[in-house]
C-alpha cells in the first residue's frame, strides 16, 4: 500500500468519494489533514489527504502497488 494517498471526488459522484475515503479508512489509512474543497469550472471537487498508519505497511500488496 502506498505510505500517502490523496483521494479525490467531486459533488457529481459524492457517494463514490465517500466510500473511497471509508474504504482507506478500512484498510489501515487515516485522515492526514482537512478535507479541501474547490470550485473547477461547473463543479465542485474535493480531496482528502490519507496516511497510512503506522505498522499497516508491514502488508504491503504488489497488486496495489501497480495501480
């Protein structure tokens, strides 16, 4: 898994934003600062800074690792 991760989303799919962040969350991440939010053109984008907690890289998968 990667150390840090920003995940992005944007008011258009907010579910799938969600569910990404709740999926890091899962997995060992977490919250690493505020969530930002921007305006871009006619919508509106978010993103959350994730880091992975200590220990967690200990399971680290090649599979991700390619993605």
């Amino acid at each position: 898994m990667k150390p840090y991760m920003i995940i992005e989303g944007s008011e258009n799919a907010l579910d799938l934003f969600e569910k990404k962040v709740a999926d890091a969350l899962e997995i060992g991440y977490s919250l690493a600062g505020e969530l930002v939010v921007q305006a871009h053109l006619s919508e509106i984008k978010f993103y959350q800074p994730v880091i992975l907690t200590e220990g967690e890289e200990d399971e680290w998968d090649e599979e991700e690792d390619e993605n």
